[in-house]
C-alpha cells in the first residue's frame, strides 16, 4: 500500500518529489523512497573508521540514518532502517565495513537505526528539520536513541557493565556526533530555503 501523507501533518521533504499518476506508480514511489533510504545507509556504512579498542567503528550511517528519516518520514523511515537492519542480518554486506549478519556486538546500534529514524521522522512532520536550532534538538534525540538501544545492546553482548559499554561504545564517538549535529544543523534548513526559492 502507498504510504500517504496525514492531512494534517507538516510535509517532509520526500513528500515534495513528484507523485505519481497511479496508484501502481504511487507504490513504486514508495518502495523506491523505502529502498533509496536504505540504500544510502548502506553506502554511508562503508566510511567506515575503527576505534582502538572499541568494537564499534566511527561510520557515515549514523548520520545517513537520522537524514533518512528526516527527510522521509516517520512510517518511510522505519521502514527504509528496517530493511537496513533486515537485509544486512539476512547476509546483504552493507554494516559498517561490509559487514553482515547478527552476531555482532555493535548490532544495537543498527536496531536503534530504526527507533531513531521513526523519532527524527515523527519530528520532522513537525516541522523541527526548518531552522537549526530545532534540527540539532531533533538530531539530539534520535542520536540519544541510537545510544539508548546500542549501549546496553553491546554491554550484553560483551558481558561488561554498563558503565564499561558507556566506555567503549558511547564516549569516544560525542565529538563525532557533536560534529553531524553541526552538518545536520546547515543541511537540512538550508534544503528547505532551496525548496522555497523553487517554488
């Protein structure tokens, strides 16, 4: 089924592509939304940088998942980080450094893509991707989800304490994540003034 817009939220950025004729073509649209969102997360996944130490790279994807999400929705979002996640455990070897599967420390992370893509999503369709200050917040939040699942994921994973996890999976990467707020913070108003001197 096509993925419609709700009356009354506040568009997103996907819902400003061209729509489709059909019911057939609105359907395509919105598997190639789903599918580019992932896709994208797959690619990013490849910048990938290990830390000494950790078993949790410094990658694009993190910051290619929050974008996807904001720039697709909340419902197209989910969808396009669960096929990420989906697809990537099936054996598909878009993780970080081309990695596959679900026997990785680091898998949290991948789940709390999709958490984190549905948060920024539903924000955005509040309009918090139209000035920077309200982006960062947003970005903030969907970058504490990640960590929220990620974090005691790898703390499982590892038979650590959580405090030992925070070390090896959290603190190391704020500087990081300070960094896409920033980006993230230019990005995406500046996308939106783009829209409004086209339209």
């Amino acid at each position: 089924m096509a993925i419609a817009t709700p009356a009354a939220a506040t568009p997103v950025l996907a819902d400003l592509l061209p729509q489709a004729g059909s019911r057939f073509g609105a359907q395509a649209r919105e598997l190639a939304l789903v599918a580019g969102g992932a896709a994208v997360t797959g690619l990013a996944a490849q910048l990938s940088v290990a830390v000494p130490g950790s078993p949790v790279p410094v990658t694009g994807q993190t910051f290619a998942a929050l974008l996807v999400g904001t720039a697709l929705g909340t419902r197209r979002g989910i969808a396009a980080l669960g096929l990420y996640l989906l697809a990537g455990m099936a054996g598909l070897p878009w993780f970080a450094g081309g990695s596959s599967g679900f026997a990785m420390p680091s898998l949290g992370y991948v789940i709390g893509f999709v958490l984190a893509a549905g948060l920024v999503g539903a924000l955005a369709r509040r309009g918090a991707d139209r000035s920077p200050l309200r982006t960062a917040g947003a970005m903030l939040l969907g970058t504490l989800a990640i960590y929220a699942v990620g974090v005691p994921y790898l703390a499982a994973s590892l038979h650590v304490p959580l405090a030992r996890a925070a070390e090896l999976g959290l603190y190391p990467y704020l500087v990081g994540d300070a960094l896409k707020l920033v980006l993230a913070m230019g990005a995406l108003p500046l996308a939106w003034k783009l829209v409004r001197r086209a339209s």
